[in-house]
C-alpha cells in the first residue's frame, strides 16, 4: 500500500519480480530482466494528483516498487492544490471526454498557478519524467527541460471538447511523447507522438490476490453484506460516467424476474469533488430498495473488500457511459467472474462479447437487464465467461505486461529507435 509523506508518495508492498514467477512464468521474467539490463542506475519520477482511488494510481502503486526492483531508481510524486483546483480539473476531465463545459480565464489561470506553485516545492532531476492526466500538465513550463518528459493521458481523447484540448495544447506538444490506452485516443491535430500503452492489473495486490473463503466471509460479515440470494455489483467512483443511476434501473428489471441484491460500491477519491452529488442522486432513486436491503451502497475505500465482492458475485456489471480502459473490468474478469460491460472505451479491448462476457450499448437497458438474468438462470454459463476471461487478462493485461511497456518506452527514449514495442 502506498502512503503520502508530503509531496512524496511511498509504496513499498515487500513484492519483487521473482514473487510473479508462478503466475506469468520464467521466460516473462527473464525477458524482463533483459530489458531493464540497459537501464540500470537511471532515475524516473512519475507524478500524478492522487495516492489513492482510482486506476491511476493503482497501477502506479505496484509500478514504483517492481521498476526499483529491476535497477530503475523510481520516486512518485503527488501534485497536491485547493479544492477548486480539483473540481477544474474534473471539468477537464469530463470535457476532454466530451462533455460540453466552458471555463473561464479565471479557472484557467488557476489551473496553471496552481502546477507553478507545486513546482516550487518539486525537484526534477532524473533522467526522464512521466506526467500521469491533465492536472498536472503544466508542470513542464515551470523547469528547465534537461531530459525526457512523457504526458500519460489516461482519459478517453475520442470525442474531447476541442476548445479545451486547444488550450491544453501548448503544454502537451513541449512533451517528447504522448501515450493514450487506445487507438482510439490518439488526436491527429496533435504534431507529438502518440503511443499505445494498455493499462493492467497487479494479480499479488490486495485487490486482486487469492482470498481464503474465511477471509471472504470475514469481509462480508464486517461491511454487513449478506449472502443469501446471488449478488449483481458494480465497483466504481458515483461518478456520471459510470452510470450508477443506469444501474438501478436495470437492477428494477432484474429485480422483477429474480430475487437478488445489487451492489454498488465506490470509495469517494479527494480529487473527485463531484461524488457525493453523485451518491445522493443515486441514493433518492433508489431509496426504496436500499429500505428494502436489496441495493447496497458503500463508499469505504477497502481494497480487500472490493477483491471479496467480486469474488462472490454472480454478475459484475460495468455499465459506464465513456471509459478509458475500466480496470474493474480487468480485475473482475481475473476473479474468474462474468462480466456485462457496455461497448465502449477500452472495454471491448479485455471482452469478446459471448466468450468472456457480455458487451452492450451503455443505453440499452433491457439488454442488460436480459443478460443479467441469462447469467443468473445459468450460473454455468457465468463460469465458462469468466473462466475465459481469466486466461485473457493472464496474457494480455498483467502488471508485468505493463512493466515490459515501460521498459521498452524508456529503452526508446535513451536510445531513440523506430522500433518501440510499446503495443
Ligand atoms: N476502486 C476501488 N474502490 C472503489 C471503486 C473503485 O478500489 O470503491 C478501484 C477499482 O478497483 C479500480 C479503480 O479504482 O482499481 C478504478 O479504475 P477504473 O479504470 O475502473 O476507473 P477510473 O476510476 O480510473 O475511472
């Protein structure tokens, strides 16, 4: 787990590459160790605006300690700023997926003033710079550039608000490279290069670890989850994105046909101002099952608990209405679980619609309203999906797939090539 000491973020979770050896095998880990042979002593900061909550920083959790385990001297940095920083930068972010949002002067200057303070209080000296996300973009006006600087947008870029990214792209072109999770996300209007690096899951953390059917059962019991009739979740930040609200109201059809329980569990992340507006919505329309017990809403951040919920469920669902990549996705399909996801973002890159899952038009209620059931009244079925969808991950969407994407970025970055296996 990681904790904030000032700006400085430490994750130390005991795990060296060895410890992956019987999930991903001897020849991933020898390739890379090959790989990290000619970055040895370098030095890499990444920098993003929160420790906790979120796929960013999940993956930067388990990134940090395998990269210093490798050779590859490694810090993480967190941009920290007022509350109305942060809700600009949501704005940004919702624009930049496209939603239509205007800002003024005001709350631009304040977004750069706010990267130009914290670079007081930042030293850059290593040998490249990895920026994660629009807050903290700007930061690359506010040094003497003597390395590579690489901007990771996670966000989807396919239908951004161009007046934003207009604005935002000054400080995206003084980068070296730009790198997106999807084809998809690559803007043409901007002269950088773009890369292609998919997002992964770390299978020893927390969330994704094997778990003890007690440890389950003590997990469930402390957050008074019962057991007694199939379990339908979905994990996410209440943000309007992932449609908790289109949730409820295909739990009503389901709920109509099949005595079960929906879940909806999201830990309210400090750069994420909009949640509890979000909570509330989701709470008044669904106030009579929630009397009822038969939705559950839960805004603990608990890593283990979200490993045991999807577990133990009998349907994940990720009905988002735009989606980056969906790592919830990615770790439910590694617990082995059916997951009914909505066709977008990066979703369809970890589910082949029938065989690992169910992809759907993110308004099509009634269709997955049909396909929860399918899986309810077949829990066969559920098996055969998820099962698929484990082996899926286990090739494709590893923290060690990961870990080979930054090497191979880093080793074209040092010695420039036109040959970056970065895909
Ligand atoms: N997450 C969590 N607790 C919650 C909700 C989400 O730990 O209550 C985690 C989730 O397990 C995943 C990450 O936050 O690791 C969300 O990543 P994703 O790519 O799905 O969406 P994002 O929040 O980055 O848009």
């Amino acid at each position: 787990m990681a904790f904030l000491e000032g700006i400085t973020c430490v994750c130390d979770n005991g795990l060296t590459l060895e410890d992956y050896k019987p999930i991903v095998g001897d020849e991933i880990v020898s390739s890379i160790r090959r790989k990290a042979a000619t970055l040895q002593g370098k030095s890499i900061v990444h920098v993003n605006s929160t420790y906790q909550s979120g796929g960013v920083a999940e993956m930067i959790i388990s990134l940090v300690p395998l990269l210093n385990d490798v050779g590859i001297r490694t810090h993480w940095k967190i941009l920290n700023g007022p509350s109305d920083f942060f809700t600009i930068t949501k704005n940004f972010h919702n624009a930049l997926q496209g939603e239509p949002v205007r800002f003024s002067d005001e709350e631009k200057h304040l977004y750069v003033r706010t990267n130009e303070d914290f670079s007081a209080h930042l030293t850059i000296d290593h040998d490249c710079v990895i920026i994660h996300d629009p807050q903290p973009l700007p930061l690359i006006r506010f040094y003497q550039k003597t390395q590579p600087w690489i901007w990771r947008c996670h966000v989807d870029l396919s239908k951004p608000d161009m007046e934003l990214l207009d604005f935002l792209k000054d400080d995206i072109l003084k980068y070296d490279w730009m790198v997106v999770s999807h084809e998809q996300y690559r803007r043409e209007n901007l002269p950088i290069e773009q890369k292609i690096c998919r997002p992964a899951i770390d299978p020893l953390s927390e969330k994704n670890r094997e778990l003890s059917a007690d440890t389950i059962a003590e997990l469930l019991a402390e957050y008074e989850i019962p057991t007694d009739k199939p379990l339908i979740t979905q994990i996410s930040r209440f943000d309007k994105w992932k449609d908790p609200e289109g949730v409820i109201d295909v739990f009503r059809l389901v709920r109509e046909e099949v005595n079960c329980r929906l879940i909806l569990c999201g830990s309210m992340a400090p750069d994420d101002p909009e949640g509890w507006m979000i909570y509330g919505r989701v709470e008044e329309k669904a106030r009579d099952l929630i009397e009822s017990g038969d939705v559950i809403l839960i805004t603990v951040e608990n890593h283990l608990l979200v490993n045991a919920l999807q577990r133990v469920s009998t349907v994940i669902l990720q009905k988002s209405l735009r989606e980056g990549f969906g790592l919830t996705v990615t770790e439910a399909l590694w617990k082995g679980r059916p997951v009914i996801a909505s066709r977008i973002g990066g979703i369809p890159l970890q589910i082949q619609d029938g065989e690992t899952g169910f992809l759907l038009d993110p308004t099509d209620t009634e269709g997955f309203a049909e396909r929860i059931l399918r899986i309810l009244k077949n829990p066969a079925l559920g098996d055969e999906l998820g099962r698929k969808g484990k082996e899926y991950v286990r090739v494709h969407f590893l923290i060690t797939r990961l870990l080979t994407d930054y090497l191979d970025m880093l080793n074209a970055t040092f010695v420039p090539s036109d040959q970056i296996a970065c895909t």
